[in-house]
C-alpha cells in the first residue's frame, strides 16, 4: 500500500513515515503545496494524508484537482483546524476522512485500513477470489484452506492484483505501488519478475490454478484460466 503524506510540519510527517513504515506501508512526504501538486499529477496512490493548511497553497485545491482529474486515490484530511466549514468542504470536495490534530498514530492507521477495505473491497476484511481467501484484519493468505506464507512485497502484490482482477495492469504501474519512490531507482524489473514468480509459485503450490497472466509488452493481468 502506498500513502503520500503531504504535511509541512517535519516532525509530524517524519512520524507518520516512522510509524507507518512499521506496518508495512510505502511513504512519501511532500512538505508543500509544489510537491504534493507534482506528486499527484505524476504518481497514483492508494491513501493521500492531506494537510489542508500548506505554507504556500490551501490543500482543498489539491483534493479538487484530484477530483477533477477523477482520481482514485483515498483522502484523509489531517488538520490542526476544529472548523465545521472546513470539515464539510473537505467532505463535500470528496475526502473519504478528516482527522484532527493532534491524532493518536494507530487512530490513522486503523482509518486507512478502513478506507483500503472500503475502497478496494466493500469494506468487507475477508477477500475471496476463486480458491484463495484473504483476512485482511489479519494479514492470513490460505488457498483451499491451506495456509500460503507470504512475504509482504508478495501479500501486496497480491492484493493489487485482485483489486484490479480481469484488467490489464503495466509493470511501471505496479513497480509505483509496491516501491514508490524508490522505484525509479530501479534500472530493470527484475525485482518485479522475481516476486511475481514467487507469488505464483506459492500459490500453485498450494493448489491454485495459474492465475497470473503475462500481457506481452505491457503487463499482467490477474483472472481465472
């Protein structure tokens, strides 16, 4: 799961990067308005922690332009603001949360949880696609009931791809939601090919048919034979 945090406060940010690290999440700051402007333009993500008070822009134009760019990504506002009139105007421009200042980390991280279930999945924390069931709640992959141990590169990759079953997904796409930023220090996908092969053949091995298949020159797409 990728998340980019767009708040000013250093401190604040660098401990939401800490904390959220922990629990396996791929963080990016952008510590302005520009940055957060330019990462949302060039990159998807699955949640966007929002400050709506930037030192150089009022962040409910970030969350409009995502809204007009028809966006997808998950928004939480986190704000020092106990206004009404923001809460409603962050709602209304299409926020899926807004959280006050100061926050308790595990509050954000169960908040984002919530909006990854309800966004990819109906809210629903037990995932089934074909023979393989997911608890979510608790990170567990079983395969006709058998127990599939996962790495979380692995575990996420396989959640995208059944958030994204039955369509065509780029390598570059994928690469951007497992790595973030640090993907375009990769000079080759081969880290990809790696765990994707892995994911299959834990999956097989276990019983399930060879869901993964390769879209020569663009990517993969994820659906039953």
């Amino acid at each position: 799961m990728k998340i980019l945090i767009v708040e000013d406060e250093i401190a604040l940010a660098q401990g939401m990067v800490s904390y959220l690290t922990h629990e396996k999440y791929i963080c990016e700051i952008a510590s302005n308005f520009k940055q957060g402007y330019e990462k949302i333009n060039l990159y998807d993500y699955d949640c966007i922690l929002l400050d709506i008070g930037l030192p150089d822009g009022d962040g409910l134009e970030l969350l409009k332009m995502l809204k007009t760019k028809k966006k997808m990504d998950g928004v939480i506002i986190i704000s020092a603001k106990d206004s009404l009139d923001d809460r409603i105007n962050g709602l209304n421009f299409g926020a899926d949360d807004y959280l006050l200042k100061p926050f308790h980390l595990p509050e954000l991280n169960a908040r984002i949880h919530a909006i990854m279930r309800r966004r990819s999945f109906d809210g629903n924390p037990l995932i089934a696609f074909d023979v393989v069931t997911i608890d979510s709640s608790a990170r567990l992959v079983t395969v006709k009931g058998h127990d599939v141990v996962l790495t979380m590169k692995e575990y996420d990759l396989l959640l995208y791809f059944i958030a994204n079953k039955n369509r065509v997904v780029s390598k570059n796409s994928i690469a951007e939601h497992l790595w973030g930023d640090n993907m375009d220090q990769a000079d080759s996908y081969n880290f990809l090919y790696s765990h994707i092969k892995n994911l299959r053949k834990k999956l097989m091995d276990k019983g399930a048919p060879d869901y993964i298949q390769t879209v020569y020159g663009i990517g993969y797409n994820f659906k039953t034979p």
